[in-house]
C-alpha cells in the first residue's frame, strides 16, 4: 500500500507588469510555511513605478507519481 504523503507549497512571485512572467521563489515547503512567508510585509511592494509592484501568494506542488 502506497504511503500518502502531505502536500507541499510553493511560493510565487506575481507581478501587476503584465510584461514580467511570475516565478517561483521557494518550493517544498509546509501550509504553515507558505502561509507565514505570505503574511511578511516584505513580500509585497506597492512602492515607485507599477510596473515593479509584486506579491507572494503560495500554491500546491503538483504531487509527483
């Protein structure tokens, strides 16, 4: 019987310059994990010209077979 593991995160950068393609920042990590990088003031700017503004938001890994 195939052991079900827990789901992991990954962080990703979306940027409002529809010009910048979205990257991914960090990978493996918890919910808790993901969620806390999330809630950092430092991973969002709104600051200068909007083509730099960015936040982090977190999505599920996709599980690998």
């Amino acid at each position: 019987m195939k052991r079900r593991t827990a789901p992991t995160y990954r962080i990703v950068r979306f940027f409002r310059d529809p010009e910048k393609i979205n990257r991914v920042m960090k990978r493996g990590l918890t919910l808790a994990e993901a969620q806390a990088h999330c809630r950092d003031p430092k991973t969002s700017s709104r600051e200068g010209d909007w083509r730099t503004w960015f936040f982090d938001g977190y999505e599920e890994e996709p599980r690998r077979k």
